[in-house]
C-alpha cells in the first residue's frame, strides 16, 4: 500500500482578519484578556473607543465627558481630588429653630441671612421669631430700669430715654444668651436669661438640627 505524502505547503504574506467588536468573552485576570488590539471591557472583548450597546438601546459604558475620556478630573484645573469650597455651608436638608440660630450668627451681610431663611422649617422660623421676640420684649418692657424703646420707624429698639448709649444692646444680649449660645455679659443680673423666656428658649434649641 503505498502512502500519500501531501506536501507541506507554506503560507507567505501577513494574517491580520478584522476583529468583531464585541467580540470574545473575557476575564480581566486572563493574560492576555484579548487578541491584540482589543482590551476587555464588561466581560467582553472590544476594540479601543466601541461600547457595548445594552438591551434598551442605551451605551453601557458611555464616555464621561464629550472627549472620550472615561475618568475626567472632577474640575477644570484637571485636579482629580479637588478641595472642598469651604465658601458654602454643608447643609443636610431644611434646619430647625436651633440650626437657624447658628446659621443667622454666622452671617456678615443680607445674602447669607436670605440662604439662612430660604433652608429653615416653617415652624423653626416660628419658634426662632417666638423666642427672639420674648427677649426683646423683656428689654422693652420688663428690664429694670427700662433698657429699650422703640426707635421712630417702630422697627427698631434702641437705648431707652435717658438710659447710657449701649444700654439696650447690653440687655439684649444678656436677655437672649442663651438662645444665641453666648455668656451673659452680666451674669448677676436679672436680664440674663430672664425666666418668662426659658420654654420658649428650650423649645428652640430642641428644635434640631
């Protein structure tokens, strides 16, 4: 019986057939994930800039930015990390009567008192206005001797008649220390906190965050 020797025939010339895109699935802990020129990307093999179109018609892995870059920087100064803008206030929702308190004595103009307003419960502005108002009221009326008037727009308190310049602000904020979380500048005098105004103060203050 005689055999058949089939010769060996060489192929010469390069074999570069066009790769599907996605095209074989992959693990990123094989190595190599994917044939040349490919990267593994969802469990798929896909050429550099194709992504995988999901069920719904949408992009499963869509660029993050109009550049194609899949990681931006978090700004524009190319920063990835960039520090917090320690400009604004972290706030977590509307405050209560104590957090506008603290939102009201941080503030230096009328914009800020305007966010302060703008991120405060209705009834944290009630009890805020209720325990503020006791205060002055105690100055206007109570305080012996009077410490306070009203000035000629009926707006505004200002030294009582006859009493030194300051003697209303010092009223003030002794009558309302503990509501605004300072010490009284007079701590043996009966404007410090003066009783009439602790549930209304407490109330406040329990009013969080």
């Amino acid at each position: 019986m005689r055999s058949l020797l089939l010769p060996l025939v060489l192929l010469a010339g390069c074999f570069s057939p066009k790769l599907g895109s996605p095209g074989y699935y992959c693990h990123l802990e094989d190595n190599p994930a994917c044939p040349d020129g490919q990267q593994c990307v969802d469990g798929r093999c896909q050429s550099p800039g194709v992504h995988l179109i999901g069920k719904d018609g949408g992009d499963t892995n869509p660029p993050l930015d109009m550049t194609g870059n899949t990681n931006p920087p978090l700004d524009m100064t190319g920063n990835t990390n960039p520090p917090l803008d320690m400009t604004m206030p972290i706030t977590n929702g509307m405050t209560g009567c104590k957090g506008y308190g603290v939102c009201l004595l941080g503030c230096t103009d009328t914009t800020c008192q305007t966010a302060c307003d703008n991120n405060v419960t209705a009834n944290g502005m009630t009890l805020w206005g209720t325990a503020l108002g006791c205060g002055q009221t105690w100055c206007l009326n109570s305080s012996s001797p009077r410490a306070c008037k009203l000035d000629s727009t009926g707006m505004t308190l200002v030294d009582a008649t006859g009493q030194p310049t300051g003697t209303c602000n010092t009223c003030l904020n002794n009558a309302l220390a503990a509501l605004t979380g300072a010490v009284c500048p007079n701590p043996g005098s009966a404007n410090c906190n003066p009783s009439s105004c602790t549930s209304d103060t407490n109330a406040c203050l329990a009013s969080t965050p």
